[in-house]
C-alpha cells in the first residue's frame, strides 16, 4: 500500500516538476505510476491534494539539514557541512528543488499554509541559533535571515539552473571532480564571509 503511495508521489514529482500543476493530468501521473485513475484517487482525492502532499514530502527532506544547527556545534564547521548536504540534495534530488522552485515563482499559491507556518517556525528557530553564535562572537555579525537566504539560492542554483550551469562549463554536479570544486568554492565564498574579524 504505501509502495503504491511512494510510485504515485514519484510519477507526480516527475511530471510536476517539468510541467508544473497545471500542465500535469491526474490521467498523466496514473499512467506514469501505472496505477488507475481511480486508484490514485483512493490515496489523493485532488490534483490540488496530491501536488501538495508531493511539495511537502519534498520540504522535509530540503529541510533536514536545517533542523541540524544547534547552539552547541561549531558553525563554521556546522555550515560548512550544511553547505555540503544541500549540494548533494541538489546534485541527487534536483526535480524536487526545480518544482519547490516554480512553487514559489508563482507566488506559492498551494504552499503559502506550509511556508508562514512550519517553515517560518524552523527558520526562526535557527536565526536565534546564528545570532547565537554570532553573540558568542564565533560569526561575523550579519542577519542570520540573509545567510539562511544565501545558503538556500547558492546551493540550490544547482539544482534549479542545472541546465545552464552545464552549457556553460559542460559540468554538472554528477561529475565527482565538478562537485568537489563547487563545495569548495562555495564554502570558501560563505565560510570566510562568516569568519569573526
């Protein structure tokens, strides 16, 4: 049962992800998932309830790392390590980051419950644990908003531009030697950026 739930949400990422919630059938994820329509309709009444659940499956797992920062942990090295989970998760999971990405493009008309609630409640938590750090004097002083902001569209550039990133250098970050120069770049720019002065 929840095999056939996970085949479902999958065939929907797929789909949602290249044509958006208005340009996928429930006809077309069905035949994707290679249930029936009325199959599918037994685990999600709607279009509208299955692209939500597809968005929120994906928001935990983009959030994971996130939920990690505590007051206790050295931040250079905790956002360094950061830096390289979001990477991989972009490099692994890049139609998730695509359609969280078109999500919000259009003003997150599905997503906005999720995002002023849980989403914000996360994020706030998190800003007092970099002002933390920064109080402590471990951090250069900067709005911990911002730096969550920047680690999310630097990270996730990856994933969301993968297209032009390969036309542009003929890499993606399937390239083992590509995705070690881009973490190490990547931290270089944000970590030293953070380092107390």
């Amino acid at each position: 049962m929840e095999s056939k739930r996970a085949l479902i949400l999958d065939a929907a990422l797929q789909l949602f992800s290249r044509f958006g919630v208005h340009g996928t059938s429930l006809d077309q994820v069905a035949s994707m998932a290679d249930v029936s329509k009325t199959n599918l309709l037994y685990y999600f009444s709607s279009k509208d309830e299955l692209y939500v659940s597809v968005l929120r499956q994906l928001l935990d797992v983009w959030l994971r790392p996130l939920r990690g920062f505590s007051v206790e942990q050295e931040p250079l090295q905790a956002i360094g390590e950061y830096i390289r989970i979001k990477l991989e998760l972009s490099r692994d999971h890049p139609a998730e980051s695509r359609l969280f990405c078109l999500e919000i493009v259009q003003g997150a008309p599905l997503l906005m419950d999720e995002l002023q609630q849980p989403l914000r409640e996360l994020v706030d938590s998190k800003v007092q644990v970099i002002q933390a750090w920064i109080d402590a004097g471990q951090l250069a002083p900067i709005d911990p908003h911002h730096l969550i902001f920047s680690l999310w569209a630097t990270t996730q550039h990856y994933a969301d531009f993968a297209s032009q990133i390969n036309a542009v250098t003929g890499k993606t970050l399937a390239d083992p030697v590509f995705f070690q120069q881009v973490l190490e770049n990547v931290r270089g720019l944000i970590l030293e950026g953070l380092r107390p002065r």
